[in-house]
C-alpha cells in the first residue's frame, strides 16, 4: 500500500493491529493521492474509519457532545426556574 521507493532503512509507516485504524506515516501520503490509487484507498479507508469512529458511544467527542447538551439543558432549566421563581 505505501511507496517502495524508500529503502533507507527508515521506518516510513506502521499500522497497528489492534486497534480498528491505527496507522502512522513518515511521509505525505495527501501528496501522493492524485498520482497513486493506493493512496487513494488509504484516505478512503482514513475516512470510512473515522465515520466509524464517531459512531461509536465511547468516542470522545461523542461524550463531550452529550455532557455540553446535557450542561445547557440544565442551565436552561435552571434559567426557567428563576425567572418562574422571580416572576409574581
């Protein structure tokens, strides 16, 4: 999937097998894409990955999402109880 042409002995990626995604570059794959399919796929995949991801109850942005909207519920509910309260 990545460039052959770089046999310096420097590792240029690693993908990780645990992990669903889990891929690391030492090289510009975006420059790449136009000319080569298979980085094309890799960033096709990148984003299939990431959709994936965002699904996911445990992704972090998920739960940060949910906190925020459940923090301005409450502080609008706590609005309408003041002003209930300050009301005559």
């Amino acid at each position: 999937m990545f460039p052959e042409e770089h046999f310096d002995d420097v590792v240029e990626a690693i993908e990780l097998k645990d992990y669903s995604f889990g891929i690391g570059v030492q090289f510009h794959p975006e420059m790449l894409q136009e000319k080569d399919e298979d980085m094309k796929s890799f960033f096709r995949a990148l984003v299939e990955a990431a959709k994936e991801y965002s699904k996911e109850e445990t992704h972090p942005s998920s739960y940060g999402r949910k906190e925020k909207q459940k923090k301005i519920l409450m502080q609008k509910e706590g609005a309408e109880d003041e002003r209930s309260q300050t009301t005559p």
